[in-house]
C-alpha cells in the first residue's frame, strides 16, 4: 500500500508549522524525517494506527493588495494537485478572514477530503469560538492546541479514516526503475535514450501519483517500466519553480521502484543536493546505481574516469555498493550498459541464501576474524538466516546484541557481499538474542 499525503494549508500565522512540530516532534517513535529537508522542516514521514503517510508543511497563504500572488496559487495548487488529505488551519482567537474564505473556496473546489482545525484552543475561554467556523462551509471544526497538543490525536484518527486506501498492483516479471536527481541532470534526456527509437511500448500505465504516467516497455525479451519522475503534467509549470517540492515527486517515484537510478552532472560535478537525492534512495532499501551523465562535456585524459569515481566513492560511502556508469545521454554513449545493469541490482536485491551456506560464510568469516570484546562482553554467532529480499536482510541469533561493534557489523557485511555478489543493492544486517 503506498503512503498517502497529507498537506496543511491555511493563511499565514495561523500555527500550521506548530501543528506539523506536534505531529513530528513529540510522536519521535512514529517519524522519520526525510533526509535533505529537515533544515526547511517541509517533510516529514509519519504513522498512526498503523498507517504510514507524509505530512507537508506549506507556506502561508496571504492576500495582497486584492491581488492574489504568484506564491498564493503555487500553494494552493500544491495542496489540492498532491494531497490525498487536507488539513485546513484557522486560528481560534480570530474571527474568519479573507484569507480564511478564499483558502476554503479553493480547497472545496478540489473535492479533497479536508479537515478543519481551529488552532490556538488553549483553554476552554475560546472553545465557543470554534463554531464561527461552521460558515465556511468545509464541516465540522476540531479544537487543536499546537502548543499544548490538544486535539491532535483527533487529527491523525481524522487523517487515517480519511486517507484511501490504494493497492500497488506490480506486474510480475516487469522490472520497475525510476530516474531520479536534482534538476537539469539530463534525467529526461537518459529516459528518451533509454526508451530509444527502436523501443516497444507496451502500454502507458496509469501512476499511483495523480497525473503521472509511467513508460512500460520490453527490450530483449525483458520487460520493464521507467516511474515517473516529472510529477503534475497538466499544471507542471507551476511547480519547476519551486524546487523544494520536487522532492516530494522523487520520494513517490523511489517508494513505487525496484531499482533507482540516481543521476549526476558529470559536468558539474557533485553537489550537496546530490547526496540528499540518493539519500533518498538508500533509505528506502532500493537497489541504486549512480550515473554520470553528461560526459560527453568532460574535459577527459585517461585519470579522468578513475578520479570521478574516487570522489563518488569518498563523497557518497553510504553507495558503496552501487556500480558507477558513465553516460552521454545526448549523444547516446554507453547508454546501452544500463538495462543489463538495472537487471543485474534487481536480482541481486531478490536473491535468497540457503541457511546452510550462509552459516559456512559466517563461520568462516569469525574463524578469519574473531569477535573482539565490547560493551563488556565478546559476540557469539549462534546461528543466521534470510527473513526477507528487496532488501536482502538477516538475522544473526547472538548472545547479545550490544556486543556487535559497527565495525564488526560492516566486516560481516563485506564478507557476505564477497561470498554472495549483492551489487547493486544494500543488505541489512538485525542482531537479536538467542532465546
């Protein structure tokens, strides 16, 4: 099941970012913020009741001088383009404004589920004020405190009740792959080179994202489709000019693949943005491949590969394990190495070891290299078995679990990617206690 958006919207003032905090900072066991955004505190992935969603904190909206801004309508088509639900923020200790009006006519138009939280109900002195609100026509106002935490349990049942519930349907045999990366990489062009004048369409595949479409195709008896990354076709303009919501279109893309591959100027060179894009990437456990685009431009002697490949490695540890292509997606140079990798990291993420041999390599691997002692007390490896792929994870049944040093940890991991491939993909290692 995907994860479904949540967006709060609402004039300026009105508390939204201490209704987001709320949500974000005091339910620390059900949140994870995204990597690469928390500076701007926009994003954050969040649960309730098992359900898991993405919260977006959006700017607010403000009239000026009887015009609307450009910012009032990028905001406002955020809301209403991406969300699956809408939270709509007043504030109890005014009365209703202009803002509050226009932001009500333009989210009932969306036909949106939204919810109304009149903030800044502190105390029982303004709870009477919440029905005021009942002339903007959006339902039944709820009584929140952001600063006190009042009411937000009654937002998040709100939020899952509402949410709808969508089934991915994944195609077997159909390996999925989206591109992705900061903007002006060449990630629409890597998708034209891709696809190829000789391509076979299958069929265009509705996305789970609203207006997106992705690209299914077969090559060589493979078939494959490319997510969409270009996020709302029908209003697009609208969002290029606000880069920090692109991200969001990304994230989508990452949840929905079998394989990411993450794009970098190889003109330009790395940035901090490429780490955040990857990042992206390696958390969600998706096989990753790095692709250099772009090299076409490079001044190049016969270091200058080696050398891009060095900083990739120093400036992105966490990738590792992903293999390295050099491509000119302009003049279609090398382009034909990606498919056979994408192949590769996918079967790499969905391979299984036997537990027999898998015990063998572990064996040999503390026979090697003996635990050493740590948080007073030495590991002992009782046994090991694969729980699960995509990614390939294991669980060692130890004698206790502190006693797993990081380092031991990551040696344990080169030895299995030694004995088993796994390119391509990350692997997770979960230490447990032998009952």
């Amino acid at each position: 099941m995907r994860k479904g958006i949540v967006a709060i919207v609402g004039r300026a003032n009105v508390g939204k970012s201490t209704i987001f905090n709320r949500i974000v900072g005091e339910r620390v066991s059900i949140v994870e913020d995204i990597p690469g955004v928390t500076r701007d505190r926009i994003y954050a992935n969040a649960s309730w009741l098992t359900r898991e969603f993405r919260l977006i904190d959006t700017g607010g909206i403000e009239l000026a001088n009887a015009s609307f801004t450009e910012q009032i309508k990028m905001q406002a088509q955020i809301a209403i383009e991406e969300a699956d639900v809408i939270i709509f923020v007043v504030s109890g200790r005014e009365s209703v404004t202009r803002e509050d009006e226009f932001v009500a006519r333009m989210l009932q138009k969306s036909n949106k589920p939204i919810i109304l939280a009149v903030n800044k109900i502190d105390d029982q002195a303004f709870k009477d004020s919440i029905y005021d609100f009942y002339s903007l026509g959006i339902g039944d106002p709820i009584a929140v405190s952001g600063s006190h935490g009042i009411g937000i349990g009654d937002i998040l049942d709100e939020i899952v009740q509402l949410l709808p519930q969508v089934e991915e349907e994944k195609e077997e045999d159909v390996i999925r792959f989206s591109i992705i990366g900061r903007p002006n990489v060449g990630k629409s062009s890597l998708t034209n080179a891709i696809l190829g004048e000789d391509r076979v369409i299958v069929s265009d595949v509705e996305g789970t994202t609203r207006d997106a479409i992705d690209t299914a195709f077969e090559k060589d008896g493979q078939k494959y489709c490319v997510v969409d990354t270009a996020g709302m076709r029908k209003k697009g303009k609208i969002y290029e000019s606000v880069e920090k919501y692109s991200i969001l279109r990304a994230l989508t893309a990452v949840e929905k693949s079998d394989v990411v591959l993450v794009v970098i100027d190889g003109d330009r060179g790395i940035i901090e943005q490429d780490k955040h894009v990857a990042g992206n990437a390696h958390e969600a456990g998706k096989a990753v491949i790095l692709v250099v685009n772009k090299w076409d431009l490079v001044a190049k002697d016969s270091k200058t590969m080696q050398k891009m490949e060095n900083e990739l490695r120093e400036q992105f540890k966490y990738l590792d394990y992903a293999p390295i292509v050099f491509v000119s997606a302009k003049e279609n140079k090398r382009v034909d190495l990606l498919l056979p990798m994408i192949q590769e990291v996918y079967a790499n993420s969905h391979k299984r070891v036997s537990t027999s041999v898998l015990n063998d390599v572990l064996i040999d691997a503390q026979t090697m290299n003996p635990t050493t002692t740590f948080n007073g007390g030495r590991l002992k490896i009782y046994y090991a078995n694969q729980v699960s792929i995509c990614p390939p994870t294991f669980v060692l049944f130890t004698n206790d679990p502190q006693y797993l040093h990081f380092s031991y940890k990551r040696y344990l991991e080169n030895r299995l990617r030694d004995a088993f491939g796994f390119e391509g993909t990350p692997i997770h290692i979960i230490c447990r206690k032998r009952d």
